[in-house]
C-alpha cells in the first residue's frame, strides 16, 4: 500500500533532516502525542521544538518499515539515543478527505518507542535539550 502524500513528503524529509519540509506536511493545529510526556503538544511550532531535538537526539536513525490504513499511517524505525537501541513507531493521522483537498495535511502525529531503557535515555536526552 502507498502512502498518502503528506505522510510520503513527510518520511522523504525526515530521512532527508529537512525540518522545514517535514514540518510543512502538518496543519497548523497538529496535535504530538510524546512517548514520555503525559500531556499532548498543540500546534506547528511546538511541534518544530520537538522535532529539531529529536534530529539533534536520534542517532543513526532509519526508516524500516511503514503501513497505510483508511485511518491513518505507520512509519517503524530504529534509532540510537547515547549508545541505546531504540525502536519505535511515528502514528501518523490525516485530517479528512474532501473534494476540495484530496490530500489533506497531516493533524496528528503520536510516537511510541521500546525498550524502556532507551525511552528513559530519550526523556533525559529530550528534557536537557527543551530546559537549557
């Protein structure tokens, strides 16, 4: 299955370290879901501090796998964060379909990552960098 433009641009410019591009995919009042934060981040630019840490954190970071369904998308990939393995997976949810905007911008964007001993490593990482 192919996935929906915006969720393929935003792939290309992660994998790319285009934080513009990637960022471009999104609407306005994205919703991001952290793996180690409780409360959900609204919008474009607190979505642009997040994921310009995440560059600077994921080391050696790849896509390895992605699915599509009529509800959203998946994108599996590996990373590293200070020596850890991680795993994880970047739930991509599109807003709806109209006449008018046959590929609407992404509106969600939820990331889930394993083993917790790397998650711990992240929220270290990610909470030095969002503090300083």
């Amino acid at each position: 299955m192919t996935l929906p433009s915006a969720a393929a641009r935003f792939r290309a410019a992660v994998e790319a370290g285009d934080l513009d591009t990637a960022l471009a995919q999104f609407a306005d009042d994205v919703v991001f879901n952290s793996p180690v934060v409780f409360r959900p981040y609204q919008g474009r630019e607190a979505l642009r501090v997040l994921l310009s840490a995440v560059f600077t954190v994921f080391e050696n970071f790849r896509y390895t796998a992605e699915y599509a369904g009529p509800d959203g998308h998946v994108l599996a990939f590996r990373a590293e964060v200070n020596g850890r393995e991680l795993q994880g997976v970047d739930i991509l949810t599109t807003g709806p379909t109209t006449g008018a905007d046959p590929d609407p911008p992404l509106s969600e964007l939820t990331v889930l990552v394993r083993p917790y001993s790397a998650a711990t490593a992240l929220r270290e990482r990610m909470a030095a960098l969002l503090t300083s």
